[in-house]
C-alpha cells in the first residue's frame, strides 16, 4: 500500500505539471502513453509488437495521437482512418493466407481505436484555443472525484454488489458515491468560472463522466477477465500499466467531445 500511494502521488504530480506546461510536452506524454497503452493491448491479446497487424495498430494509433497540423500536415477525417485501417488489416487476412485470422484484425482494430482516438481526444481538449486547459482539469476532476468518491463511499457504506462477476468489490452504493462527488467537482468549476459554464451543462458533464468513467473501469475489469490477467502491465508500481490507469479516460474525453459538450 505504501509503495502504491508514494507512486501514485508521484506520478498524479508529475501528470497535473505537465498538463499545466501543456504544448508538445504534454502531447508527448499522451503520445508515449498511447504507444505503451497499446503495446499492452496487443500483449493481452497474444500478439508480439512486431507482428504485421500490431505495426498497422500502431500507425493508426500514430494517425490519430500525432500531432499532424502542426506540422502543417493535412490527414484524413477519423472515419477515412478507420475505414483505410480496417481494410488493410482485413487485406492482410488475404496476405498471409488466414495467419492473421478475422478475429484477430478486428482486435487490432478495436485496440487502435480505442487507445488511438481516446488519447487524441485528451490532446484535443487541452489544444482548444480558449480555456483548453480549464476544459481539462473539467473532465479529469470529475473522473478523479468519481474514482475516489466510489472508493471511500464503497468502503465506508458499500453492501450491495454492482457488478461481481466482473469487479467482485465494486459496490451500487461506491458507484453513487463516486456519481455524487463527481457532480459536486463539477459544480465547483461551474461556480468560479460562471462565465465559461453554466451549472446544467456542467452537472451534465460532471454525470456522463462519472457513468461513463465506471463503465471504462468495468470495460477494462471485464477484459482483464476475459483474459485472466490481474493487470496490463507494470509501468506504475502497485498501479499497474497504462491501459489500468487511463480506462475512464478513454471513455470519457471521446465522449464528452462526440456529445459536444466540450468545446473543440
């Protein structure tokens, strides 16, 4: 436990600094995180980094998380990325003469749109050009104060399960914690900052990114299972890997983009 809370404060610092210099170094860091995130996918699911499905998940991811404009480069819309990808590695189902199976390019497809987009959609949110960095510690509060208001509010009330044969120590009573502290974050930045947003979009906001973020939680819980790992890797000491800490985040950011309730 000791060494699980000095790497978490540690590494929270270090994130919330780099956030707040922001630029290329804060898209490096998402960048790195990405191509470790899914270097861990495909180590769940059996295939090596240097296999030729894993290569094309990783230029999709790439596509997705660089920062192209820039650099004054003009590439295709995210559906034009995820048609060309799926189609290539459908295409090299035909290459290798079924080597590469049809299940096993759907998941390299899903595992580049998954870590690809949901990285590329944190960046986006922190390059708005009006307030990105108020919209980012918006999105992260919520997903943090959810997180920690399930944890205290389930160890402190928690009696009925949510979802056991999935997270047997998650609770209904933690998951209405963590919603409700969610909307309290929420509503502070609503408070000290009336003028970039109003409390309905804000209490909007604050729910989706606690309901969701519990959904990536139990998304990637479900996974692990599926798999039977305990976690994705081993990059953060008692914290697991990349993919361990950032499924709320994954889910979250796209989804408050794609709703339109995060300016872009």
């Amino acid at each position: 436990m000791r060494q699980r809370i000095i790497t978490g404060v540690a590494a929270g610092a270090l994130f919330i600094t780099l956030t707040v210099v922001g630029g290329w170094i804060y898209t490096g860091l998402l960048v790195l995180l990405a191509i470790i995130g899914f270097t861990e996918y495909a180590r769940m699911n059996g295939v090596a980094w240097s296999h030729p499905s894993s290569l094309l998940g990783y230029a999709g991811v790439l596509l997705f998380v660089l920062p192209w404009s820039d650099w004054g480069i003009v590439i295709p819309s995210v559906l034009t990325i995820v048609w060309m990808l799926a189609f290539l590695l459908l295409a090299l189902t035909v290459i290798t003469k079924n080597q590469t199976t049809i299940d096993g390019a759907a998941l390299m497809l899903l595992g580049a749109l998954y870590v690809g987009y949901g990285f590329a959609a944190m960046i986006e949110v922190r390059q708005v050009e009006l307030h990105g960095l108020f919209w980012t510690f918006l999105s992260f509060g919520c997903i943090w104060a959810s997180d920690i208001g399930a944890y205290f509010t389930g160890r402190a009330f928690g009696k009925t399960k949510l979802w056991p044969s999935i997270s047997p120590n998650k609770t209904i009573e933690g998951a209405l914690g963590g919603v409700a502290l969610s909307l309290v974050v929420s509503t502070m930045f609503a408070w000290f900052a009336p003028e970039l947003i109003d409390l309905p979009k804000a209490l909007l906001i604050g729910l989706i990114a606690a309901v969701a973020g519990q959904f990536g939680d139990l998304i990637q819980s479900a996974y692990k299972r599926v798999r039977d790992i305990k976690d994705t890797g081993t990059l953060l000491p008692g914290h697991g890997g990349v993919l361990d800490r950032c499924d709320s985040w994954l889910i979250v950011f796209p989804l408050l983009l794609l709703t339109e309730l995060l300016p872009v």
